[in-house]
C-alpha cells in the first residue's frame, strides 16, 4: 500500500515538474518582442530566440511585431475653392526597438491616434490651396504629415518611415467640369497652332510671290536692256554696211517681218490671211521699198536746207504716204 502510495506521489511530482519546466520556457520569434510582466508589473523585453521565465509568477503579456506596417487613411477635406475632394494617406511606420515598452503601454489604439494626426494635418494643409494647387502638391502634403507624425508620435516609440498621399479625388462632377476644361483648353490651343501655321504658309507664299515677281522683273529688264544692246548693235552693222542714210527704217521692216513670224507661230487665231498670189507679195515687198525710198526722199530734203537733219516733219510724212499710194496704185492697174 504504501509502495502504491509513493508511486502516486512522485507520478504527481514528475508532472508538476514537467508542467512547471513547460511553462517556464518560450519562444520568440524574429521580428517579434515579447512583454514580460511579473505578477502584472513590466518585467522585460524580450527578442527573438528562446527563453526562459519563472513558472506560475512571469508571464509573457503580448507580443508585439518589429515589422514594417503600413496604415491606410481616407481623409474627406474641402480646398481653398470649395472643392471637396477625398485624399487617400499611406503611412508606414514601425516600433523603435528598445522603446517596446513605450510602444505598447503609453497608447491603447496606436491606430486611432495616428488616424487622427493624419486627418489634422491633410485638412489645415489642403484648405489652403486650390483643387490644381492641390494636385501640383501631393508631395508638400505627403512631408507635412510625415513631419507632424514625427514630431507627436516619437515620444510614444514610433518611428514613421514613409509617408504617401496615394491619390486626390474629387467629387465626379468635378472631375468631368475640370476633364471639359481641359479638352477646351486643348481645343484653343490646337485652333491656335493651326492658325498660326497658316498664317506662316500664307506669309511664305506671300514672300515667295514677292519674289517671283522681283526676280520675273529683273528678267524683264534684263531682256528690254539686250533688246536694246541688240538695237544698237544693228544700227552699227548697218551702217557698216553702207546704209547710212535711214537704217531704222530697214530695221522697223526686219522687225516687222519678225513680228509676222511670231504670230504665224505663237498667235491664237488658226487662220492668218496674207496675199496669195505673187503679185500680192510684189505688192508687199513694193510698198516697203516705198517706204525706204520716201523716207531716203525726206532725209535728202533735209540736207538741202528745207527742213533740220532731224526727223521729218508731219507734213512731209504725209506727203510720202500719199506718194507711196499713188506709186501702189499705179503697179497694180498695171498688173
């Protein structure tokens, strides 16, 4: 009996043991810090790896994570023109390790307080600037909150890494005014550019015209300047030749016959009558020797003191004239 007794009693003992060495050690893990109290009074930190802790009196409180997090906010707000838009925050923050006690004893909602210094902030700063100032800003907002969580939160053992503002929605009528807006703008200033190209297509034509013309008139007087270079040089050859009394006369025939080539050849009519039978062209070639022969008349009557050695008067032209006719009238009854 009391064999049986004492194998009870050290089958108890064996258990006690094993339950007290059980509870008396834990583990924690990377990234982790465990908060140790002692009869409910901070004990320790505790980091990763395995421990140890007096049964039945410490006890790990919590755990809390060393990792990175990151808390989403939504803050409705109005801007300085009456917008109201909705601005999504991002803050990522982390506990400062050796400030675990702080962190988890001296608030009871981290969240809540971080919540609501994001919202404090976003607001002051976005009622200050308009809805485009506002959106040219994201970056000013993101380091102002940033700034204030810094400055409230560090003394609580958090520390702020990052912070972004993610996105500014306005209201949907909003968005499709400023969308209008901006396809208006773009329409102006797609107007704009192509008047301006017309404008410089019409210049350059203009000054393009302009210089045709310039450079068609250098031509023309360039061509009127050799007719005339071309003029005196016949004078001069027909004098070589002999004919010194009246050479304009032979040229204004030359050219006359010139002129009846370049309308048989360049002129718009199809048809052009001259005299067809040979002494029709007798008749042509008369009349011009007519001509040579009245005008040879008049000059030698100016030589003899009845008029200058100049040009023939009115008068003495139409005297020639009238004896040219009668001379033409005479070959042709003869004919």
């Amino acid at each position: 009996m009391r064999s049986l007794t004492g194998f009870i009693i050290s089958g108890v003992i064996a258990i006690v043991v094993i339950l007290t060495l059980f509870d008396g050690f834990y583990i924690v893990r990377t990234r982790e810090a465990a908060i140790l109290e002692r009869l409910g009074k901070f004990q320790k930190v505790a980091h990763a790896g395995l421990h140890f802790k007096a049964p039945f009196v410490d006890r790990v409180r919590d755990k809390i994570s060393l990792q990175v997090r990151q808390l989403d906010v939504m803050v409705e707000t109005k801007t300085k023109d009456n917008v109201f838009v909705q601005i999504p925050v991002a803050v990522q923050y982390q506990v400062v390790e050796g400030r675990e006690r702080e962190a988890y004893y001296m608030l009871s909602n981290h969240e809540q307080q971080i919540v609501a210094y994001v919202q404090d902030n976003v607001r002051s700063s976005v009622a200050n600037m308009t809805l485009d100032d506002s959106f040219s800003s994201k970056d000013d907002i993101a380091r102002a909150v940033a700034a204030s969580l810094r400055d409230n939160m560090a003394s609580y053992g958090w520390d702020f890494v990052n912070t972004l503002v993610t996105d500014i929605r306005p209201d949907e009528r909003v968005r499709e005014s400023m969308n209008s807006i901006n396809a208006a703008q773009r329409e102006r200033e797609a107007a704009v550019a192509q008047a301006e190209a017309e404008k410089i297509r019409v210049v350059k034509e203009a000054e393009g015209a302009a210089e045709a013309r310039k450079l068609q008139g250098r031509g023309v007087a360039e061509q009127r300047k050799e007719i005339v270079e071309g003029i005196a040089a016949q004078y001069e050859m027909l004098r070589n030749a002999g004919i010194q009394e009246s050479p304009e006369t032979l040229m204004l025939v030359s050219q006359y016959l010139d002129a009846m080539v370049d309308v048989a050849g360049k002129g718009q009519a199809s048809v052009l009558y001259m005299p067809s039978n040979p002494g029709g062209m007798a008749d042509l070639f008369d009349g011009m020797r007519d001509v040579l022969m009245s005008n040879h008349a008049l000059d030698e009557s100016a030589r003899r003191g009845r008029e200058p050695k100049t040009r023939a008067s009115s008068g003495q032209v139409r005297q020639a004239r009238e004896h040219f006719n009668e001379l033409r009238e005479q070959r042709r009854g003869d004919n």
